[in-house]
C-alpha cells in the first residue's frame, strides 16, 4: 500500500446495493464480535438508510467496500449522560434518530485488516466532521471500545488504563487514533457493549463543531 493507493479510497454515502458487502465487512472488522452475533444485519443497515441516509458513509476502493461508518442525531440530556450503546441509539435500527437533535452519534467504524494502512478512518472520521458541520451540529459524540483493556484489566481500573494510554505508556489503537483526531476523553462508559477485548467498558468521547453557533 502507498499514497497513491490512498487516494484511491472514495468516501462516499451507503447505497442499498452496498449492503451485503458491509455485512461481510462487518465480520472480517469484527471476528471475537461477530462470532457473538454482535454485527450489523441487512435489515440494520436498511432501518438506517431509511432514517438517516446522511449519516452512512461507506470507504470504496476499487470495487471493494474496505471501511464503513454508521451514524444518528440525538439529544443527550445531560449532556455528558451516562449510557449504554443500545439506550444511545436507540437499538440497532437507529430509533433514536432525531433530527432536531444537537449531536452527530458515532454508532460504528469499521475497517477491513487487509486495508488497514489507506488512512480509511481517519477519512470516515473526516466524513462525519463534514457532516456535522454542514448540518450546524454542535458535536459528535461516541463511546469507544477499550479493546485491549481485558489484557490490562488485572493490573488497573479502565480509568487508569485510559491515563496511561493518554501517557503514551499503553497502545490502545481505537483511543489513540480518536485523541489523535481531535476528539477528548470526557468519562468512562461502563456495560456500554457486549465485548469480550474490553469488558464491555467504552470511553465518552466528544468533539466539538468549531463552526458551531448557538
């Protein structure tokens, strides 16, 4: 892979015929989740087009779906509210979804291991930046696997597990990665997902719309 394959990746919104391909993306991003039966379904991602087709983006690179993203607009009240995965969203056909909401939720990201060095999401995270810009959202929000925590767990609490990442002391490639793309560490999520790598713990993480008028 090299920087002109990089700029063979096209972002672009999900299309109803892109969906079985983003399910066996799914399981190739996902294998531990997946072999659980935690993955996007076809009726999953058709809920989604149909209630938020913005928000779905897929990474395209020659005829391969490589990358995928999935996305609602909520209102968290409070702001900073702690919640689980499936109380966020609403379930996974995005009932939650609420257009005059002020925040752009992350529901998933999700790139092939065989692709992973194209920069796909960081330009999936850029997507979705656009998107709340363009639609004067006042943030996105997320919660963010620990998926090595459950190596770590013996030793420290997720939160010193979270200190120590943002240390440079742990690799921890899902929260680096968000730090690295402008995205804050606001608290941990506890039981946000079924997830054997991070014992169901996630990270809240915020970014702010710098064009963001009140």
């Amino acid at each position: 892979m090299n920087d002109t394959d990089r700029t063979k990746v096209i972002i672009r919104n999900l299309h109803s015929d892109d969906i079985p391909k983003v399910v066996e993306l799914q399981k190739a991003s996902f294998p531990l989740m997946a072999a659980e039966g935690v993955y996007w379904k076809p009726d999953h991602l058709k809920s989604h087009l149909s209630v938020f087709p913005e928000g779905q983006f897929v990474a395209a690179y020659k005829d391969k779906i490589i990358g995928s993203c999935s996305s609602l607009i909520i209102n968290l009240e409070p702001e900073y509210k702690e919640h689980t995965w499936q109380e966020a969203c609403g379930g996974s056909l995005f009932k939650n979804h609420n257009p005059k909401g002020d925040s752009l939720y992350g529901a998933d990201v999700s790139a092939h291991p065989d692709f992973r060095r194209l920069g796909v999401a960081t330009k999936l995270y850029n997507a979705r930046k656009d998107l709340a810009i363009k639609l004067g959202l006042r943030r996105i929000i997320s919660g963010g696997r620990l998926i090595n925590y459950g190596e770590n767990a013996k030793n420290m609490t997720p939160l010193e597990y979270v200190q120590k990442v943002k240390r440079h002391e742990i690799k921890e490639p899902v929260l680096s990665f968000q730090l690295r793309n402008g995205f804050k560490f606001i608290k941990i999520l506890p039981n946000y997902m079924k997830d054997p790598r991070s014992l169901n713990y996630a990270t809240f993480i915020e970014w702010k719309n710098p064009q963001f008028v009140e």
